[in-house]
C-alpha cells in the first residue's frame, strides 16, 4: 500500500485550487507589504496528529472546515480525490 505524505496531501489541494481556479498560496502580502490570506484557496490543515481539508473565508485567515472530521493521511487523501473525482465527472456532464 502506497504511503500518503504531507507532501501528497498539499500536491492535491493545490490541483483542488488549480481546478477551481483559486490561488495556490494559502498568503500573500498586499500593496502595503502586510501578509494577507487569499480567501477561497483551499489547504490541509495539519494538527494534533490529523488532517482536514480547509477553505480560507476571510482576508484575516478565518477558516471552514469543508469535512467535519481530522482524519489520518490516508483518510484525508481519499477524501481529497474524491473531491478531484466529482469535479471530473461534473465537467463531463457539461
């Protein structure tokens, strides 16, 4: 069995971002040189020893959770390609 990375997790939120055409970068810094976080970028929040995907809501860094669960690497993984999955067939439909 293939083993699901940090890194294989950010790899799918960033196709996630690409499909929905939403910035890669979780921050930026705006005109006046302070860090500002780019609302609609999705990312894998990492803690307490699980993985969530989140979506930023608010140029402050305010977040939703979009499945309500922490769950391992490869349960994050599967949800993540999932998500991947229905936004395929969803272009296939059009």
């Amino acid at each position: 069995m293939e083993r699901i990375t940090s890194k294989k997790l950010d790899y799918l939120a960033d196709r996630l971002n690409d499909a929905l055409g939403q910035n890669r970068k979780p921050h930026s810094v705006n005109s006046e040189g302070k860090l500002i976080s780019n609302v609609g970028t999705f990312y894998v929040g990492k803690a307490y020893g699980g993985y969530q995907l989140e979506r930023i809501t608010s140029t402050g860094g305010a977040c939703s959770v979009i499945v309500e669960y922490r769950g391992s690497a490869r349960e994050t993984y599967l949800v993540l390609k999932g998500i991947l999955e229905g936004i395929e067939l969803a272009k296939e439909v059009k």
